[in-house]
C-alpha cells in the first residue's frame, strides 16, 4: 500500500471518528435540546400571537397607448399656428417610465398629502402615517424637527425645510421596508416583453390607512402620466384653436364692415366706397376659406390628442376587508424551536470541544 493510500485511509478514519463523537455527544444531551427546542416553540407561538397582523392593498390596472401613433400630415397645422414639429407622439407602453414615475418622490409626496378619513378622522394621509408608526418618539434627536407637531400644508411645493425633511424620511422608510412595491406583468415567452398590467402594493398594520393610500395614489399616477403623456398634442391642439377664435373675430369684423359699406352707398354711384366693398367682400372671402382650413384641422388636432391619449383602467381595486398578512403560529414556532436546538447543540459543542478532542485522540490511537 502506498504512503497517499495509507493518509487516505487514516483521513477517513479520523472523520468517521469525529461524526461518530459529534453523535454520541448529541445524543446524551438529547433532553437538553428537547427543552431548548420546546421553549424556541413557545416563544415562536408567543410571537406569532402577539404581533398585529398587517394589511395589504393591491390594485392592478390596465394601461392602453396608442401603438404607433398616427402618421397624419399636419404641416398644415404646425404653418398655421406655429406648432412646429407636432405629429405622432405615444408609442408602445413604456413600462420602466410608468414604474420610475410610480415610485417617485413626487408622486409618493402628493399621495401623502392628501386628506383621507382613517378611523373616522380626516387628516393628511401623512399625519396618519406619522402617527401610525410613532415617528414623532424619533424627532426628538434630530434639532430641526424637535417643535415638530405635524403637517399643515398640502402642497409639495409650500412644505416648510421640517416638513420636507419628515417627508424623506417616509419616503426612504417606504422604499426600504417595503411597505410599497409597485410590480409589472410580464407576457408568457421566450422574450419578456411588457403586458401593460400594474400592480401596485401597500401594506401597513393600519387597514384603512393601506386603502386610502393605494386610491389615492392610483388617481394621482393616472392623472399626471395622462398629463405628461399628451403635453405636446394638447399645447398643439390650443394653439390652433386660438388661431381659429383669432380667424372668427376677423372674419366676424370683415363682414360688419362690408355690411356698413353696402348700407352706406346704398343707391349711390361712389368708386370710393365700391372699392371698400369690393375689399371687404375679399377679405371676407379669404378668411372664410382660412376658417375652414384651421377648422378642419382643428378637428384633426381634437382627435390626435383624444387618440394618443393613455387609457387607465382598473382590473382589481382594494376593497374592505383586506388580505391579511400574520404570522402562522405552527411556522414560527418550529423554526424558532429548531434555531434554540441548534444553537445550544453549536455553544455545547464549542463549550466541550476540548473534551471532545482527547476523546477523539484515544479512539484513534485504540485504532
């Protein structure tokens, strides 16, 4: 037998001598590991009962764009009232802006601010949040927030530096602790492309608190991505309806004066005032041909911005009672029972490892 045939051997004798140490080390405790394992349940259950159960709000919606956009030609439009470089807009949806948007400073700020009835107590969404997590307990080591009471204004761009400051700390708290996630349905294949269903998750140990949150912060989403969305098409579609009211006034005017021309050189032969009318009637003939042409491309400018504008619709809204979120009392009790096991096995182990290691040296030398 060669000499790394023999330390092969004498490794495995040696390890096998461990595990069979290791197990009757073990197994002469065993009551002491039952106990250990007994009180981790208890305590587990403890837990398990005592902690408040959390609440989570879900909504899920729908967004439709329009794909594509329309290829119109309204250079037309854009000569008439200078809206230079208008035209399709909206696309595919775009799910990582959408996501980026949800989870914003400002969009999570104008939710908060807004008042709800928790309760039975209508307050700023913020002030129910402050006092649903006792941040008030945490203000006082901070010396810009010490005379802190609360909330009073309703507008992010009125927050005073204290309220700014309270309102990081909230939106920090949420992305952290995931209190709010905001989640995306991908479509079934090979390639992950965007389903354009948004799902978008609050869960506090406050029921009606979680609700008001997630309503309010859909209407808020909705209403400033349709906004933002269709700027352009809306800021288009004014202008051209200014130029149309501009074009009617003129025109309106034109042919009061032609009016007056006619009535005032009734009967009479005047090459002056035949040259007036004769002026008017132009005019009038021009801006009556321009108010048809801004007309009918102000109906093209209505429904381009009625076609790229996004579509929100709900699929599932929250609504009482909500899913409830606690702890299983069979769960933590055996994880906590087997983690107190162990954990004596592992300090009784370190505890007697000395004992342990002349044991081992006497069953190897017998060998």
């Amino acid at each position: 037998m060669s000499q790394a045939q023999i330390n092969q051997s004498l490794s495995l004798i040696q390890l096998w001598a461990w595990v069979k140490v290791i197990f009757v080390f073990g197994l002469n405790r065993w009551k002491q590991f039952l106990l250990a394992g007994i009180l981790g349940g208890l305590l587990g259950i403890g837990i398990a009962w005592f902690i408040k159960p959390k609440y989570k709000a879900s909504l899920s919606f729908l967004l439709n764009e329009n794909e594509g956009g329309m290829n119109l030609n309204l250079s037309s439009i854009a000569g008439l009232a200078g809206a230079y470089g208008m035209g399709g807009g909206g696309g595919q949806v775009n799910e990582d802006k959408l996501l980026f948007i949800a989870g914003s400073r400002n969009i999570i700020g104008q939710t908060l601010l807004r008042k709800a009835f928790v309760y039975g107590k209508e307050d700023l969404l913020v002030n129910h949040y402050i006092e649903e997590f006792n941040m008030r307990s945490g203000f006082g080591s901070d010396t810009a927030l010490k005379n802190f009471v609360g909330f009073t204004h309703s507008q992010l761009n009125e927050l005073t530096y204290a309220e700014n400051k309270v309102l990081d700390k909230i939106y920090v708290s949420l992305q952290k602790g995931g209190l709010y996630t905001v989640d995306a349905k991908k479509k079934a294949g090979i390639v992950a492309q965007g389903a354009g269903i948004i799902t978008l998750n609050f869960t506090t140990k406050n029921e009606e608190l979680s609700k008001q949150f997630i309503d309010h912060l859909y209407l808020i989403l909705s209403n400033y991505y349709i906004q933002k969305s269709t700027l352009k098409q809306l800021r288009s579609y004014e202008l051209i309806s200014h130029r149309a009211d501009s074009i009617k006034s003129v025109l309106f005017e034109r042919e009061g004066e032609g009016a007056s021309y006619a009535d005032q050189n009734k009967g009479l032969v005047r090459m002056q005032g035949r040259i007036e009318l004769e002026r008017a009637k132009r005019d009038v003939e021009m801006l009556s041909l321009m108010y048809a042409e801004v007309l009918k491309n102000q109906e093209v400018a209505r429904f381009t911005l009625e076609n790229q504008t996004p579509v929100f619709q709900v699929i599932d809204a929250p609504t009482l009672p909500l899913e409830k979120i606690k702890l299983s009392k069979l769960k933590t009790g055996l994880v906590l029972a087997i983690l107190f096991a162990f954990g004596l096995f592992i300090y009784l182990l370190i505890k007697h490892i000395d004992s342990l290691k002349l044991s081992l040296s006497q069953k190897i030398d017998l060998v």
